[in-house]
C-alpha cells in the first residue's frame, strides 16, 4: 500500500553506458600529478542516468565516472540526448582519480606543469555519445514508479578529513525508485569522499568505490545504480593507511563501496514506497570571479575549457524539489564546513548536497580557510575566497522562488 496515495504520477526511467576509453594507450590519467598514463582497466567506467517524470514537469540526473568535465561537454551531452531545451539537466561527476583526464590538466609536462592537455579527442566523442545513449534510454523507458527515500550516517571509520580539525559529512541520502508493476529501477546514493583510494601509484582505470557500491547494489535490489558525491572538499579521503599496498587498496575500495551499498538497501527498507508530492527543479547562474593566477594562466595556454566571460565562470547551480528530498547542486568541490552550512538552507527530511555538478571549479572553501595554511593546496587550486559567497547568493535567490 502507497503511504501517500494521492501524490504525484511519478515515471521513472534508467540507463547506463560503458563509458571506459578504448584506446588505453591513449589515455592520460586526471588527478595527481601530470604525466600519468593509463597502461590497463581494472573496471569498467560508467554513464548512470535518471529521468524523472511528473506531468509536464522532467528531470535528468546524469552520473559520470570521471574527475569532472566542463560545462560545453555538458552542453554536448545534452545535445547528444536531444533533450528539450527547458529539462533540467544534472550532470555530476563521481570525482574517480582513476579516470581519463577529461579536464586537460593532466597530460604531458614537466616540472608539475602541464604543457600538454591529457584529452583525447576521440575519446571526447566517444563519452558524449555513450552518456547520450543512456539518458535518452533513461527517457524512453520511463514507467510508474513508487520511491524510498532514506538519511543514514556511515560510520567515520570509513573516511578521514586530511586536513587538522576539520569536519566531517557522514549522512548519505538513498533513493530507490520501484516500478508500480513491480521491481527495481534505480538506486541513486550521495555520500561524500574522494575516491583516490587506489591513489597516485595507480595506472589503471576504474571506478574506484563508487564501482563495488554500484555491482553490489545491483545484486542486492537489481536495477541501475548511480553513485555521486557531495561536499567532499578540503578534504574527505577513504581512511585506507598511506603505506598501504596495491591489493589492500583494491580490497578497501571493494569493501568500501559494498558496505556503502549494504547500508543503504538496509535504511531504503524501512521506508515505505510513496508518490512524492511534488517535482519541482529550478536552475539559475552564479558569477564566480576568477582570483587565480594559475587558472589564468591554463587558459592561456588553451589547455583549461571553463568559459570565462569578463573575468568570471558562469557556473550552473539547481535546485531539486522531489518528495521528502531537497536538492542543492554545486560546481565543484565543496568543503564540508560549508557543505554544513548549505544544507541548513533546506528543511526537507531529506538534504542533499550534489557536488561536480555541471561545471567543476577546483575546491570551493570557507572564506576564512584562505588564511589557514593548512589548506594551501585547495586555495592553490580554487578560483579564490568570494567563491563561497557568490555560491551561497545563488541559492537564495533560486530558494526564494520554490514553490509548487
């Protein structure tokens, strides 16, 4: 029995695509350090899309294992799909370092500097067709659908914050989507930590974590499984030990994505299947100004893609209205004091933080970690301390206006 029978006739549809290179010895490996050649797969790399449909009212989350892309892939993407202009689009990337550089910071070089960019242009077309397919896959097998929705804290032994006191993001949020006529047809996770677990000495593709969550999500509750990250910048890691060795890396990453994936089918089961009661997502652009000299200067070098008008990224930000879940999407890294403060926006009983989503701009701090050494790395590799600000503005404004 439905817990709100008279909500909304919700349709659901999913896809996934193998979006792993095939030519290997083309591909340059994104994070790190430059100069990272890919020599072999260890996992498949996938496109994992959600569409969601009430009335005239469409969504599209799409899920990606990769570091991150810009928003013209994107735009490409959506292109591909041939998705009708006003359908919002949630693109984010799972942040894999073991995924192909998609970014072109991290070909050729020397001295730490990239005078190469590491995109293979083939490989380019190859992503945006696969990741197509599966989102218009996802629109044409959309059915009636019922969700579970859950909130569940995953234990801190799991992931550690690098960085000396800082905090912690330890509730995920689940979503199962069940067809009327009976099973699964999506499970979409959000949790917050990099997956860098396989770390630099790594020169295979995969997933990383997000990869076990998804094969054991599929044997759990079968249908497609998408995983996306939240506020994990500044700097949630995997607590796998620093001298540990390939295969006991391998091994935390499959248990971690497995014990991921067990813990949410536990929480999703003890909620009961509803119609939501609303779908409702709005998108607005924020100006963020470029304070980085070195984000400068990769433009100049043409091997950096972010379009920059008048000194600014214009960065996509969406809010998702679904049910009992609240959604704030963010371009980027996020670190997880201001990830805190973002979900306090929300009042649903489900907040969600989506990190790398549409556009990714480096870390994005509290103003204040900019006087903190500790977090000289982020600052190095953000677009500077009005990032927070300019971000926070943005999702008022599209707060104002959330109605039904």
């Amino acid at each position: 029995m439905l817990s709100s029978p008279d909500g909304l006739m919700l349709e659901v549809g999913a896809a996934e695509a193998d979006i792993t290179p095939h030519n290997v010895s083309r591909t340059w490996l994104a994070g790190f350090g430059i100069n990272r050649r890919a020599r072999g797969v260890l996992e498949p790399l996938r496109a994992s899309a959600l569409f969601l449909r009430a009335g005239e009212r469409r969504v599209a989350l799409l899920a990606l294992d990769l570091l991150g892309i810009a928003r013209p892939w994107v735009e490409q993407i959506r292109a591909a799909a041939h998705l009708a202009p006003d359908m919002p689009l949630l693109c984010a990337c799972t942040h894999t370092h073991a995924g192909p550089d998609t970014l072109g910071l991290w070909g050729r070089g020397v001295l730490g500097v990239p005078l190469l960019s590491g995109v293979d242009p083939r490989y380019r077309e190859d992503l945006v067709r696969s990741a197509a397919g599966a989102l218009a896959s996802a629109v044409t097998s959309a059915a009636p659908a019922t969700l579970r929705m859950a909130s569940f804290e995953v234990p801190e032994t799991w992931t550690r914050n690098e960085r000396r006191g800082g905090a912690r993001a330890d509730t995920a949020v689940a979503v199962a989507c069940d067809a009327e006529s009976g099973g699964r047809i999506a499970t979409w996770l959000c949790h917050a930590s990099h997956p860098e677990t396989l770390w630099s000495g790594n020169r295979l593709l995969s997933p990383d974590f997000p990869g076990a969550f998804r094969a054991r999500t599929q044997e759990l509750a079968g249908g497609v499984a998408l995983y996306t990250n939240g506020a994990l910048g500044a700097m949630l890691t995997p607590n796998v030990p620093a001298d540990a060795s390939d295969d006991a890396r391998r091994s935390y990453a499959r248990d971690l994505g497995r014990t991921l994936a067990e813990l949410a089918q536990t929480a999703l089961a003890a909620e009961r299947p509803a119609r939501p009661d609303v779908l409702l997502c709005r998108t607005t652009e924020v100006a963020l100004v470029n304070h980085n000299w070195r984000f400068s200067l990769l433009q100049a070098l043409g091997l950096c893609e972010t379009p920059v008008e008048g000194g600014c990224v214009r960065a996509p930000v969406h809010y998702l209205r679904l049910g009992d879940l609240e959604l704030l999407s963010a371009p980027g890294e996020v670190a997880p004091e201001l990830g805190a403060r973002i979900r306090e926006r929300l009042s649903a009983r489900h907040r969600m933080l989506l990190g790398l989503c549409g556009e990714e701009v480096g870390y994005i701090l509290e103003p204040a970690m900019y006087d903190d050494p500790e977090y000289a790395h982020e600052a190095a590799t953000s677009l500077g301390r009005p990032t927070a600000d300019a971000l926070l503005a943005g999702y008022d404004a599209l707060l104002e206006k959330r109605v039904r």
